[in-house]
C-alpha cells in the first residue's frame, strides 16, 4: 500500500517501533501505556505548542479506572472536581435544580462512579508529566506529510511471503523493509526530514493527515443548523455560584456557564450563537459572549473579564470506514466524531488507546502473532459504531428536553455514559471452551459462533464494511449457555469480552488493604485463581510465564485455608519488597517489563470477588455434582486481558482452555523462541479472525 501524498526527498532518517501522530489524550494515553511496556515510542504533534483546548470536561468513570492503570489517576482527581448539581434557569428566573449523580455511589465492583470534571489541557499536561517520566516527550511542531508503506504490505502486519526479503537478506533488512516511512514538513533548515516507524496510530483529530494520506473516507454528516459557541471566560468574584453549572434555555437561544476546576474566577461558556439579518450564526467574539450573558442572564455584559479559545461547535457524526491500513492505525476523533451530548468523544479515544497499547506491545515484544492486531478494529469498531448511535440519541433526548422549563443537560446522562458497561462479547479475543476447539478446526474462520446475525450499521445507515456484530448485539447466538453447556444463572459473573469488575480485598501476603484493580494495574495479563481446584493451573502459568507478561493471583476466601505458599504465590518478604517496587513505578515512570510482581495472592474477606465474577454460585454447582470427590477440583479460572476485560473465564481443571489462550496473547512462555514481529506464519492456535472470515463470506 502507499500513501506517499506530499512526500518529497528523504534526507535524514530517524528508527522507532511506533510513532503516535497527535498528542491529545487518545495519544498521550497510547504513548504511556507503550513507554511503559519498554517499546521504543515517538509522539508528534503539529501545533507549536501544547494545545489549550477545553472543549471535553472530563474522563468518564471507565476512562478513570484507565486513568488509574496508568498510574496517573490521583493527580487527575486533584486538579479537578467531581460533577456538579445543575441549576437550570427560563427567562431568567430559576425553575429547577438537578443532580444527575445524587443516586449514584462507588460500588465494590466499580470504584469510579461518575465523570470527573478537568480541563483537557491540564489533562493533557498531567498525561505529558508521566510520558516524560518513561523519558519520552512530545515532538511539537511536527506535521505528518507523507506515509509510504511497502506495496505488498498485507493487512495483516508483519505477515510475508516465504521467499520474502528475508530469505535474501535476513531479519534486519526484512524488518527495515517493512517499516512505515513517515515524512514531516519542512523544518527550519529547509530540509525534510522522515522517520521509520514499525507501526503509526493516527491520534490527530477529525481532520486526521494521517487518515487523508491513507484515503480512508469518513463518512456520516455534519448538522449545519445544531450550532454552539465555546470558550473559556473569566467572570468578576461572586458574579455566579461556582458549586453549581448554571444553565439557562429560553426559546430564543441558550447559555451554559460551568466552573472551570483550579480556577478562581474561570468559566466554561457554552452558548447558541448571535445571528445575522438571515439567521447565519456569528462568529464567536469577546463582546459577542458579553451581549449573549446579559441578554439570557441579566448579568451585566462587563461581568464577564477575559474571552479565550473562542470556537465555533457544529454536530458531527462520522466514522473511519476502517481502523486500520497495513501497519497504520486511527484511534479517537482519528476514528470517530460524536455528538457533544454525553461527554464521550475523549472518552472513546482514550479506551481505543488502552484497547490498542498492549497488543502492540505483545506483538512488538515478539511474544504475539500479528494477527493479534486485526482485533483492535473487530472490537473497538462496532463500539464507535454504537457511541454514535447513544450520542445522537443523547442530543435527541437534550434538544427535546430543553425547549421544556426545567430541562437541561442531565438528559444527556444515563448509565450507558458511563463507559463500564462497554465489553467486546462478540470479539474473537472473547473464548470459550468452544471457541478455542474450533480454532484449530479447518473452517475455524466460518464457524457460526463467531459471527451474528445483525451487523453494525454506519450512522448514514451504510452497512460497515466489516460486518462486525454491533454492540447492542451484546452476544453470540450461544451466550445464554456456559462454556460447558449448563445454562447461565445471573450470579455467574461475567462473560469472556465484559469488563473485569473490580473488587476489595485483603493482600494475603502483606495484609493491606487492595482492590483486583490494582492487582491487574500494569502491563500484563492477570489470571485469577477462585478456589483449592485453581492451583495447579496458576503454578503451570507462573513457571511458564512468570515476569514475561502475564501475572497470577489466587483469590482466597476468607475462611479458606491457604496452607503453604505455591510456585505462583510470593511469600510475604518477597510480595512486600515487589510491592513497595511496583509502588515505585507507579510514581516514578518505570518501565511495566520492570514493574509488578509475577504472582500474588489476595482475601476476599468480604466475598466481593467472589460475588462479582460469580465463583460462589461455580463452587457450589460443582460441589453439588461432583460431591465430595469434586473438592480438589472445585474452582474457576479467569483469564483477564491487559485492558481489563475477562478473556476466558473456565472451570479450574480446565488447564488446557489456558494454555491455549495465554498462547496466542503471549506466546509459549520463557521457551517462546520468536524475535520481535519476525514469526508471522498463521498458526493453528491463532484465533479465527473474525473480520477476515466475514469479509470472505
């Protein structure tokens, strides 16, 4: 494939496994989430500066628990607030006060339980401390003008041809000739300079170089009558409130003031636009902000002080026809542009990232086949798909509440905002004992588990081209049976392709208090052991894999006996001096191949974990079948992914659904023999690749 458009004569060449083109926070959180997995990362951005933009108010409680992984979590909680109660005003007056979150409350499952509000810069900033701790700073001033890849680069990264360029002239010059050449705009010494990337993410916003140099379209519309004014202002001391967001919706336009968090006197202000003599809405203005407060206010023009990063909103809804092109990828507003409503464009951008950074890093690492990365557009594509679709119904739902006194912007807020109910059931990373059988089957890539019958559908109502399920299509036609074929009760916890709930518990080791969260932060695989049955099978994985990505935990009951510590368990001096080192990398920016313990093992003092992922009700079905012959199998393994969704979730002697999972996301273990992204021949323990198989029909 090439893409070289603008691309003139190279004259200096730069080498880096991947290079993030936009340095908002879908690049910031791919940069960090790649750095510290010890992958060789460049970031670029083509402002001068870092960008002051305030249009996104905050992370959503998933993005937070990405937040958190990433070790950055407090810092954001600090410079920002938690939402505020809404008071919404008609002709001046105020008619209602609204609390969307009143009701809501961190649960053990979910320690984030709303939005937090934080200006996108000092997100940005805090993002940009934590890159430069891994060494790692953003590149400002460079735009993106040319992308070359190879001519036969195939869509899956990596792959080749048997007589490819290795056999002539081995690894280094077949891993040179594969790489993407990136090629920048002139700098200040009148030359070009390039740089060769093994992999390129798209991170530069809705109007994306990198996605027009690929020529993937970007269809859907843009509503040229939904029009608002944004900025940041400043208002005199005690001009409004700031414990609440002032809303005022009158027939004749609207004006929405919210406390920018950190600031003393600082604003977000949102408002329908001025019009012209033909109803055209003006451009935005300092004295333009200032007639629109006094005139739906009755505040006083003047009380408003300073008018910055004055912008102009139009709904947008559109999406990438595709995620990917050979070794070049597209995350966030890249990707995808949704309606304001809902607060989830950032937010989308940011799990697309942390859905992105660990294959990468598997496959970079050598430890994953390519194919690894055909999942990130099979499962982050049909979510876009249907953000689109609950933010166009978001902004539906808001313009049909405010032309009613009382009605506000808690319309756009439901559950569904939240982003923790977001799983990739119909993904082929979701595995079941069925599915892993039917990998190594012939036909693997048409079996009828794979696939169902509705398939997402773009906003402009034309079919995707993958063909892929649509999230509203939470399941496969088999998901209401078990993996063994016993119907699901719905205490059983969550599916492979669900988020992984959290839970508190008691480190077994230390006694400090934890949550599974923290036990599965940094870049690695965890799997949980529930029950005596489980460890044999987290022994087999900690001498197969221990400190090469993948980490173990047995989750103990309270009333459990632990007996003496096993091959997958640290003892108490060894937990306490790796966990006082993870604790370090966490604040200090070390690499994840340094950070963490390999195996742990925690109390589930208060049957938190075991309510979550439904080992109790598992535990007593096999005891009641088995009887007491059943007690030294009695358990459950879960396999949970590095971006926290469960990836396998099996009986506890059931080792070899493990194995093969923990195979095709991290090879064979301390014997896996493969240099970085150099094996690439499909194997029979791939997954079906699902996307692949739709679009063969």
């Amino acid at each position: 494939m090439d893409a070289d458009r603008g691309a003139g004569t190279v004259t200096s060449t730069e080498v880096t496994d991947v290079l993030v083109v936009g340095a908002g926070p879908t690049g910031l959180v791919l940069a960090c989430d790649l750095a510290r997995r010890g992958i060789a990362v460049r970031i670029v951005d083509r402002s001068p500066a870092p960008p002051r933009t305030s249009r996104a108010k905050g992370p959503n409680p998933r993005s937070l628990e990405i937040l958190d992984d990433l070790g950055v979590a407090e810092a954001v909680l600090a410079a920002g607030s938690a939402p505020l109660p809404m008071l919404k005003y008609r002709d001046r007056a105020p008619v209602a006060r609204a609390d969307p979150w009143a009701g809501s409350a961190p649960s053990p499952d979910a320690a984030y339980d709303r939005a937090w509000l934080v200006a996108q810069w000092r997100l940005e900033e805090i993002l940009r401390a934590r890159l430069a701790g891994y060494g790692v700073r953003v590149e400002l001033g460079r735009e993106v003008v040319g992308l070359t890849q190879p001519p036969d680069t195939p869509a899956e990264a990596g792959a080749k041809a048997e007589d490819g360029p290795e056999a002539e002239d081995g690894p280094e010059a077949d891993a040179e000739a594969s790489r993407v050449v990136v090629t920048f705009a002139e700098d200040r010494r009148g030359e070009e300079a390039a740089l060769r990337a093994r992999y390129v993410v798209g991170c530069d916003g809705a109007h994306s170089s990198v996605r027009k140099l690929l020529g993937i379209g970007f269809e859907g519309t843009t509503q040229e009558d939904q029009v608002m004014v944004c900025g940041d202002v400043e208002l005199t001391e005690d001009a409004l409130d700031r414990g609440l967001w002032h809303q005022w919706f009158d027939e004749d336009g609207a004006v929405m003031l919210c406390p920018i968090p950190g600031t003393r006197t600082g604003w977000w202000f949102q408002a329908g636009p001025e019009r012209d003599g033909r109803g055209r809405p003006l451009a935005p203005t300092a004295d333009g902000f200032r007639r629109l407060l006094a005139h739906h206010t009755g505040l006083p023009g003047q009380a408003l002080t300073r008018a910055e990063l004055l912008s102009t909103y139009r709904v947008n809804v559109r999406m990438a026809d595709r995620f990917r092109a050979g070794r070049v990828f597209l995350a966030g507003d890249a990707a995808h542009v949704h309606a304001i409503a809902g607060g989830l464009g950032m937010n989308t951008g940011i799990q697309d990232a942390f859905n992105l950074g660990w294959k990468l890093g598997e496959v970079l690492a050598g430890r994953a086949d390519p194919g690894l990365l055909d999942t990130y557009e099979e499962e982050r594509l049909p979510v876009a798909a249907r953000t689109l679709d609950l933010t166009s119904e978001r902004l539906r739902a808001t313009l049909e509440a405010i032309r009613r006194p009382g009605g506000g912007l808690d319309s756009a807020i439901t559950a569904d905002t939240t982003g923790l109910s977001v799983g990739y059931r119909w993904s082929s990373l979701a595995a079941d004992r069925t599915h892993l059988d039917a990998s190594t089957h012939p036909d693997a890539h048409t079996h009828p588990d794979r696939t169902h019958p509705t398939t997402a559908t773009h906003p402009t109502g034309v079919p995707h081209p993958t063909g892929v399920p649509h999230p509203d299509a939470r399941t496969h036609p088999n998901a209401a049976t078990h993996p063994t074929g016993a119907p699901l009760t719905a205490d059983e916890g969550p599916q492979a392709g669900d988020r992984a709930p959290d839970a508190p518990c008691t480190d077994a080791a230390t006694g400090a208090g934890t949550r599974l969260h923290r036990v599965f932060a940094g870049p690695r695989t965890t799997v949980l052991g529930f029950g005596p049955g489980s460890a044999a099978v987290l022994d087999e994985v900690a001498a197969t894999y221990g400190g090469t990505g993948v980490r173990t935990c047995r989750v103990y009951a309270a009333d459990e006996d632990r007996g003496e510590n096993r091959a997958g368990e640290q003892s108490q001096e060894q937990s306490q001096e790796q966990g006082e080192e993870q604790s370090a990398d966490r604040h200090e920016g070390r690499t994840g191949a340094e950070a963490g313990p390999p195996g742990c093992a925690v109390i589930d003092a208060e049957g938190h974990a075991a309510a979550a992922y439904g080992t109790g009700a598992s535990a007593r079905a096999q005891a009641s079948a088995g009887g007491a012959a059943s007690g030294a199998r009695t358990g459950t393994i879960v396999v949970v992914r590095p971006d926290h969704h469960v990836g396998l979730r099996v009986p506890a002697d059931d080792a070899r659904s493990v194995r093969e999972y923990l195979r095709r996301l991290h090879g064979t273990g301390h014997s896996a023999a493969r240099p970085p992204e150099q094996s690439s021949e499909r194997s029979p323990d791939r997954f079906p690749d699902m996307v692949d198989a739709v679009r063969k029909g």
